[in-house]
C-alpha cells in the first residue's frame, strides 16, 4: 500500500470520527450549553485524556513502534509474541496502579487541574468534576491497551480498524447523552458513563483485529518476568525522554485548562468546541500522514536509505502546506459561520458563538505549524531520537506560557488559543531545523514555486470566503438551519474548488502527490523527478 493509499484510508476514516465527534458536541452543547457544569465535564475529560497522550498514544507510541519493527524484522514470529505478550502485561499492570491512584485522589487532581473550580460558591461544580474523573479514570487503562494494539497493527500496515475505532466512542457518548440523562440525578454524568462504555467498546474492537492476526496477546501473573524482559527494559527507557516530551504539552494544556477555569464561565467549553474544528484538519492531515509515516520510515532507516527518508518527509511537508494553507484560511474567515452552523442550538446561545469564534480564529494562526510537527517529529523518533524533540518542546512549553502573560489579560480565552498556535508554530521551525542541522532532511527542488503558486491561489480562494462572511448572517440563519448549512457548504466547496481549480491552471497536478516511496516524486513543478533508493 502506498503511503498516499494508507493516509487517504486513515485519513477517510478518522473524518468519519470526526464526524461522530462533531455529532456529539452538537448534542452537548445543544443539551446542556456553556455554563460551570459543562466546563466541569470538559475538565474531568480532559484529565483522563492527558494521561492517555502521556502514556499511551504518545510516549508509548513513540518508543514502541520502531523497536517492535525492528524486532519483527530481525527475529521469528514466536519471539515476536513473546514480546508483545510481556509488553501488554507491563502497560496493564503500570496503568492499574495509576488509574487505582487517580480514583483515590480525585479532588487533588481535579485542584490541580482547575483550581478555579475549587473557588468559594462552585461546590457542586467542584464535586461534579470529582465524581466524572472517578467514573472516568479507567479509561486511561481501555486507551493505553488500544494504544499498544494499535502499534501492532500500524506495524502490520494494517491502519483500517486503528483509525475506525475512536467513532465508537462518540456514539457511546451521544447514545449516553440521549438514554440516560432522565435516570440521573445530575444529567451531565451521562457523558462519563459514555466515555468509559466508549473505551471498552473500543478496546473489545482492537483485541478482535488482533486475535484474526494471532496477535493477542496472552496475559499471566508473571509481571516480573515481563519487566526483566530486555527489550521491554529498552522500549521503557525510550518511554522516559518520550514521556518527557509528551508531559511538555500536556503541562502546557494542564497550565492553560486550569487558567481558563478561572476567566469566564464556559470558557472552558468554548475552548474545547474550537478545539473540536481544529481537529478536523490536525486528525484527517496531520495524524494520517504522522501514523503511516512513523512505521515508513523506521523501514527506511534500517535500510540505511538516507534518501528515501528525506523524501517521505519532503512529501509530507509538501501535502500539509497545499491542504493546510487554505484549512486555516478557511477558519479564520468563515470562523462565524462554522461555529454559528455546528453549535448556535439549544442552551447554546449567540454570545457562546462569539466567543468560541475568537478560539477558532486565534487556534488558526498555528494550524499549519501544528500540522507540520506530526510530520516532523516523527523524522527524531524513527531513528530512536526521542531527546531531540523533548528539548524543542521544554523550550516551546516555556515560550507559551511567557505568550499567556502578555496574551491573556488581553484576548482572555482566545489569548490561550493564540499562545497554543504561536507555540505549535514555534515548535515545527525548532524540529525543521533541527532535522536541518543533522542532514536528516533536504527539501527537495521546486518548492519556491510551490509556494509562490499556493500564495497565489489562496488570494483568489480568500474573494468568495470574504464576502460570504460579509454579505451573510450567520446567527440570523438560526431559523433555517438546513440552508444555513446548505451555505456554509456551498461557500466551503466553492473556496476550496477555486483554490484547487488555480493550482491546476498554474500547473500543479494531483500526479504530484500520489506516491511517496522509493519513487517519490517530490517537485511540483516537474512531475520527472523523483528521488532513487541509495
């Protein structure tokens, strides 16, 4: 499968979760708003969430998928099982003992991570808070084991299933949402129980994949066996600086939550609807092209293919730039009628619009460097450089956090938005010169005229993006939600088909981006040149 097949499969199918996971906010923020309650879900959301990016899709990923490539290249099939087997039992066993922990001090994580919350007059939203992280903090175990199942999987090229199962939890949560809230004393405690229903169901769904492959794994009690194992020893001190890196971010997401729960009520949840338009490009671009990259190029570094390590990256910088560029164009001139169309129902109301609006507008600023570090990380943890990439982001955490002293008091909520997005921008330029430095990546020829032809083609896209956001009226289209949404669409497909229409007359070709591998074809000016195997 070619990388370009493999990422329009993940990609087609993450769009489908984000689909789910848009059906599901619509549903929440029609049902229950952008009030203290709201927020106090999105936090104890959020908690489990952080630990599952600590630990599961992101240190875990990052130091499991090379080396169990490796192992799989140089051993037989019952070593292989071995290790997965002592693997599994490792996570589970470690992941217990924190999930055990987290359900015991609840309240002293939910202080920490939304001190606002814990102010005199918000005890109820306090003790909500509490009460949907205990229901909530297994999930880290269900995630943490997808995690692990869905290395195996990506490493086997087999991406359908990994990429399907987050849709799982978004209709156990809008089924939640739907069935229980009149059977409970707090409504809004649905949406915990359909989190952790989500998780199993995802889980049950992963663990079938495997056991079709023979690749289950086989849990024992013989946890001190399987933490002796060597190459178990090695995939957990690669975790270490991994998980390093990965807690840079999140402590920069922990820092900024618990600021947000001290501005404005539904400041959280405005945050988090903006949050949710920002994954459609970050899921369906950059975490597509970064899971079917990382397994590539561990292939092309044990080659020793120096070349064909530059071009992948080369390639997917190059598909990020044409479909990023005009993702944050879109989002930040038609911010008010994506939000008003997706959210303006219900408790949610025309100031939540507004005010989720300026979050779209300043997450847009970082789109593409946001995009561009799914590429680029993943060039560092290849070759097993997990340090690299965990001092760029140490820098990039101290960076965001000097952005909210000068952005919060101004732009409140959205200042955190922006300080994210500058942060993520700073970032990419910190690895792409990084990976510079090393003679890891060469760009390719042509890429001033690709540029100069993008630059191009977004100024015709931003004619019809711009007087839409003028000529129409967004709120007031509440009383027509279907042609509201025929409109957004409409403008949407209309932008985009000119930008594309004008790369096309200026000559890019979709032959230009079809395939990665060994023939790679990197210039978009010449579709004859391609980067040979070394």
């Amino acid at each position: 499968m070619s990388l370009l097949r493999a990422a329009a499969t993940v990609s087609s199918l993450t769009l489908l979760s984000r689909i789910t996971g848009l059906a599901r906010d619509i549903i929440i923020a029609r049902a229950f708003g952008a009030g203290a309650l709201t927020d106090a879900f999105w936090v104890a959301f959020r908690i489990p969430n952080l630990l599952r990016r600590l630990f599961a899709e992101g240190a875990f990923a990052q130091a499991f998928v090379p080396i169990l490539g490796e192992v799989r290249n140089k051993h037989e099939s019952d070593a292989v099982k071995i290790l997965l087997d002592r693997v599994a039992l490792t996570l589970f066993f470690v992941l217990c003992l924190v999930a055990l922990l987290g359900i015991i001090g609840a309240p002293w994580v939910v202080m920490t991570m939304a001190s606002g919350l814990a102010e005199p007059g918000r005890a109820d939203d306090f003790l909500a808070a509490v009460w949907m992280t205990r229901v909530m903090f297994p999930y880290i175990i269900c995630m943490s084991l997808i995690a692990f199942a869905s290395g195996v999987l990506n490493t086997w090229r087999h991406f359908a299933v990994p990429a399907f199962t987050p849709v799982l939890l978004n209709l156990c949560m809008i089924a939640a949402s739907l069935l229980l809230t009149p059977y409970l004393s707090q409504p809004i405690y649905a949406l915990a129980i359909g989190v952790m229903c989500g998780g199993v169901a995802q889980l049950t769904v992963q663990w079938i994949a495997l056991s079709k492959l023979g690749l289950r794994p086989r849990f024992s009690w013989r946890i001190g066996q399987a933490i002796k194992d060597p190459i178990v020893r090695r995939i957990m001190k690669q975790m270490l600086p991994a998980t390093l890196g990965v807690s840079v971010a999140q402590i920069s997401l922990l820092i900024n939550t618990n600021i947000a729960t001290w501005l404005a009520a539904g400041s959280v949840t405005w945050l988090s609807f903006a949050d949710r338009l920002m994954e459609f490009p970050t899921a369906l671009l950059g975490v597509a092209l970064g899971t079917v990259l990382l397994p590539s190029l561990a292939k092309a570094n044990k080659e020793a293919s120096g070349e064909q390590y530059s071009a992948m990256l080369d390639w997917g910088l190059r598909l990020v730039l044409l479909l990023g560029l005009p993702a944050a164009l879109s989002m930040v001139l038609m911010s008010d009628g994506m939000v008003a169309t997706l959210f303006h129902y219900g408790a949610f109301n025309a100031a939540d619009v507004a005010q989720t609006r300026t979050a779209v507008m300043a997450y847009s600023v970082g789109l593409v460097g946001l995009l561009m570090v799914k590429i680029l990380a993943p060039g560092f943890y290849a070759k097993q450089d997990i340090r690299t990439p965990v001092k760029i982001a140490i820098v990039v955490l101290i960076a965001t956090q000097l952005l909210n002293l000068v952005l919060v008091p101004w732009l409140a909520h959205a200042g955190l938005a922006l300080a994210i997005g500058l942060g993520g921008c700073l970032n990419a330029l910190a690895l792409l010169i990084g990976l510079r430095r090393q003679g890891i990546y060469t760009p390719g020829p042509g890429w001033l005229k690709f540029l100069s032809k993008q630059v191009v083609a977004l100024v015709f896209m931003s004619v019809p993006l711009a007087l839409s956001a003028h000529y129409l009226d967004w709120i007031a289209l509440q009383a027509h939600p279907a042609l509201r949404v025929l409109w957004l669409g409409l403008v949407l497909t209309g932008a985009m088909a000119v930008y594309l229409g004008v790369l096309m007359l200026l000559g890019l070709r979709p032959n230009d981006f079809r395939r990665a591998p060994r023939t790679i074809i990197v210039s978009t000016l010449s579709r004859n040149v391609r980067f040979p195997p070394k």
